[in-house]
C-alpha cells in the first residue's frame, strides 16, 4: 500500500484552509455580537454563522481527503 502523494497535499491544504476558517469564524462572530445595535449586526452574524459551518464542514472533508491518501488501495 503506498502513499497517493497528490492526494495527501490536496488534504493538508484543504486542513490548512479549516484552520484559516477556525479563526476567522469566530473573530467574525465576536464583532457581530460586540455591535449588536450596528444596522449590519444582522448580515455580520449570518456570515460568521456561514463561515462556522464551513470550517466544521471543510474539516471532516479534509480529514476525509487525508485518510483516502493514506489508507486508500491504488487503482
């Protein structure tokens, strides 16, 4: 069983990606409730909300990325 090397790096940017997401999200989400009488508390908050979604979502599809390369039979 050997390493698909392509899909690995595909994986390690997809988690780096999830990291990036990890701390934006919160930070997004932080602002929009410090504001809450701002008029965009609204969209702030559902674009923190998106971006939170994303992160958890991106994680389990680049762990997924990385178990597929590691683990994976060749074709």
């Amino acid at each position: 069983m050997k390493t698909d090397k392509e899909l690995l790096i595909k994986g390690v940017k997809r988690m780096a990606y999830t990291l990036a997401l990890m701390f934006t999200a919160p930070v997004v989400l932080y602002q929009a409730f410090k504001n809450q009488d701002h008029p965009w508390y609204l969209p702030v908050l559902i674009a923190g909300g998106i971006l939170a979604i994303a992160a958890v979502g991106m994680g389990f599809y680049g762990i997924r990325t990385l178990v597929n390369a590691l683990f994976s039979r060749p074709k």
